[in-house]
C-alpha cells in the first residue's frame, strides 16, 4: 500500500531527529562529566605535588640527591594510600619512595622508568590498579653549612601518581549507562512514533480511499444514462428513414437520459463548490418562518397524489442571518425525501421553532424509514436506501451529502433518527448569529 511507504518515511525522520538530538545530549553529558573529572584529577595532582622545598647542606646532591630527597620526603605529605610520590634524580632513577602501599622496591623503580620514558602525564598500569601522573621538576632551596643559600630546580623531580581506577570505572560505567538508556529511549520512542505516524497516515488514507470510492460511485452513475443513450441512438440510426415524429420515444428517452446526468453533475458541482474551503457565504438577514411556509405550500400541491397527510407547526417571525440559497437549498432536499419516502396515505410532520442560541428545523415523516445501521451512512455520497427502486426518480444519493454540507456550511448540524415502519425524523440545527 502506497500510505506505508509514506508511514515509514515519517517514522524515519523522527526517528533520525530524535536519535540525532539524544546522541548529541549524551555525547554532552559525557564530555561535561569526562571533563570534570579530569580535571579533578589535575587539581589533586597538583595538589600532591610540592614544588619547592628547602634543606641544609648542599653535600646532600652527592649521593646521587639520595639525601636531600630523604630530607624531603620528610615534608612531604602523601594524600592517603590513592596515591604516591617518587622522587626521581635528572636520570629518571628512583631516590625516594614515598608510599603507603608495602610492595617491593624494584616495581617503584620500574614504574618510575616507564613513566619517566612516557614524560607526559597519562595512564599508566600499576599494581592492578589505573594511575595518573605528573612530573614536575623540586626547586630546593638550599643553605649550605656557612649560611649561603643557592637554588636547585634541575637536580630533582616529583612524580606524583593518583589512583584513577574509580574514575575510569565512572567514566566507563557512565558511558555504558548512557548507550543502554539512549537504546532503550530509542526503542520507546520507535515505538511512539510508529503510533503517531500510522494516526498521522491514517485520516490521508481514509481520505483517498474515500475519493475512490467517490470516482467510482459518480462513473457507475453515469454509466446507465450514458448507455440508455447510446442505445436509442443506434435504434434511431437502424430507422433512419422515419420522421422525427415518429421516433418521439427513442429521444424521449435520450432527453430523460441527459437530464438524469444533466441533475447528477449539477449536484457534483454543488458538492465540490461546499468542499471549496475558499467560498465564502454571503450571509444576510433572512425571513426563514415565512421562507418555510411558502415552501412547504408549495409542496402541500405536490403530496395530493400519494394522499399523505401534511401538518406544520411554524414560529412566526424567525430571522436568521444566513444565506437564502442555500437555506433554501436544504429546506428543499429534506421537504423532497419526505415526500419520496413517505408511504401511501402516510403522515409528514414539519416544525420550525428557535430557542435562545438556536434555529430547530423538523420534518418527520411516516414509512418504511431507515435501518438502524443504515443511519450513519445515509449522508454519504451515493447513498441510496435502495439502488434499484429509484433509478427512474431523480435520486443519486446526493441529498443528504449535499445538506450536510450546506449545514456545516452555515456552523449547525443536521441529524437523522428513525424507526422502521414508523417516523423518520431529520433535524437541522443552525445558530441564529
Ligand atoms: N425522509 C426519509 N425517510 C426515509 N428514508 C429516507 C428519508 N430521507 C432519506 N432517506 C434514505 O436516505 C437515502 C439517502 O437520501 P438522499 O441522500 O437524499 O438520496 P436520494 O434521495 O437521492 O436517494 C435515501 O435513499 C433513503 O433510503
Ligand atoms: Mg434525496
């Protein structure tokens, strides 16, 4: 079906925008935590790291700086067992170990030559666990025995380790939260946005099922006058050598036929013109107790035939501001449905009352009336209660269409009750401004 074709391209552009929104949200969210805690991280290297340092004696360095870095680490303060400071010598080898953990002295100095290989501050693996360090070159400030003091900035390094396994774990596990929460969220909102597309589709669908239905109605109308007319026609053509006069009934047809078709387009007409959402009204004050009246006498004439039995009731001096065409229009389609469906020596009822906001218009009229499933489908283009019954009648199940749409036309609604074998009841309701 071609509407699911449209469907899936409205669920592939939701989904597309909403999975490009929820990616770029979390790849945010991501950055701004990965962000944070890196630089937590730093804080706290720097932090750990003692840049500048005095000791006495400047004999200290001989020892490969062995004992000025032990005077040091005397001062230094190892934040807690996350981390360790390795005080290493211009060569990168270990002179100082400054740890909490109880692990033997070769890993230290081991650790120490591939993070002084590495230079950078970046992870490193140690002891099962994910650190992060920095090296950072001690000045110490050094006053020699006679008093002198001197600089040293070049002589020795710190390199702070911090234990970032917990990080890297929050990291990880955040990341991961993120892809579960984003593909469930997606699996949702598919879901959603499969329900809106099909709602949204749906109604497209209807329409165009609708109009189909319509074309085909409208040409297998037009089908039986058509081929009526062809048919006299080749009678007409088999007799060509008798007169006009004389071949009155083959064109009587041919005209009725032409009328038929003649009635049905103008109707098809009437119902395009009402669809036109551009059409305006021309609305004006109109005397509609006294435009039913004349309307219903009129008919009173016409019903003698069938000997049905016409009352009124009909409020006086209604006015109504709407268009007189068109009530007129309406007033005639159910005025002409009472008089073809009411039976024999049968009853038509018609009443015109107002109340405060409203305009009530009623025609009853007795019958075979109208199944109780066949209620909602009378005002359907071409609904007829039976096809074959009327085709001699000027009846294309038009009417009713035709007066719900000059009704909703003019903002009022119209309804249909009945009972079989009983009172068929159509009511219009129009708003007075
Ligand atoms: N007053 C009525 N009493 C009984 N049935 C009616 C009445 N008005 C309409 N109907 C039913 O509704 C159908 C549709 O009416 P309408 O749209 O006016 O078409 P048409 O009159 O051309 O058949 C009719 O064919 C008929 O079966
Ligand atoms: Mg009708």
């Amino acid at each position: 079906m071609m509407f699911t074709e449209l469907r899936n391209k409205f669920l592939f552009l939701n989904m597309s925008i909403t999975s490009l929104v929820i990616i770029v949200a979390f790849v945010i969210i991501y950055s701004v935590i990965y962000h944070n805690i890196s630089s937590d991280i730093e804080e706290k290297l720097s932090e750990g790291a003692a840049t500048e340092m005095t000791v006495y004696g400047d004999d200290l360095f001989n020892n490969g700086g062995k004992d000025a870095a032990f005077s040091l680490s005397q001062a230094l303060s190892t934040s807690g067992f996350s981390s360790f400071v390795l005080i290493v010598n211009d060569q990168g080898e270990v002179v100082e170990i400054d740890s909490s953990m109880e692990l033997p002295e070769e890993k230290y100095i081991k650790i120490a030559e591939t993070a002084w290989k590495m230079k950078e501050k970046s992870n490193i693996t140690f002891n099962d666990k994910q650190w992060k360090f920095e090296i950072t070159p001690l000045s110490v400030n050094v006053i020699q025995d006679n008093g002198e003091k001197f600089e040293v900035t070049d002589r020795l390094y710190q390199m702070t380790f911090l234990d970032v396994t917990e990080m890297d774990q929050t990291l990880q596990s955040l990341l991961v939260t993120l892809f579960v929460v984003g593909f469930i969220l997606l699996v949702i909102i598919f879901f959603i946005s499969m329900y809106f597309a099909n709602s949204a589709v749906q109604p497209i669908a209807k329409a165009w099922e609708n109009q189909k239905q319509f074309i085909a109605d409208a040409s297998h109308e037009l089908k039986t006058p058509l081929s009526i007319i062809q048919a006299n026609y080749d009678v007409l053509m088999d007799n060509r050598d008798e007169t006009i006069n004389h071949q009155m009934k083959w064109l009587g047809y041919m005209k009725m036929a032409t009328d038929r078709m003649t009635k049905m387009i103008m109707n098809l007409l009437e119902l395009a013109q009402l669809d036109q959402p551009t059409t305006r009204l021309e609305m004006k004050e109109i005397h509609i107790s006294s435009m039913v009246e004349e309307m219903v006498l009129t008919m009173e004439a016409a019903m003698k035939e069938k000997e049905i039995h016409i009352t009124h009731s009909i409020e006086p001096e209604i006015m109504l501001n709407s268009n007189s065409d068109k009530i007129k229009q309406l007033v005639m389609i159910l005025l002409d449905n009472a008089h073809k469906y009411t039976n024999e020596k049968g009853k038509i009822d018609i009443t015109l009352e107002k109340d405060k906001k409203m305009i009530v218009f009623r025609v009853r009229n007795t019958g075979k009336g109208i199944a109780e499933e066949d209620l909602s489908k009378i005002f359907n283009r071409f609904y007829r209660g039976d096809r074959s019954r009327h085709i001699e009648q000027n009846s294309f199940g038009l009417g009713l269409s035709i007066a719900k749409s000059i009704t909703s036309e003019l903002g009022g609604e119209i309804h249909a009750s009945s009972k079989e074998n009983n009172w068929t009841t159509f009511t219009v309701m129009l708003p007075r401004v």
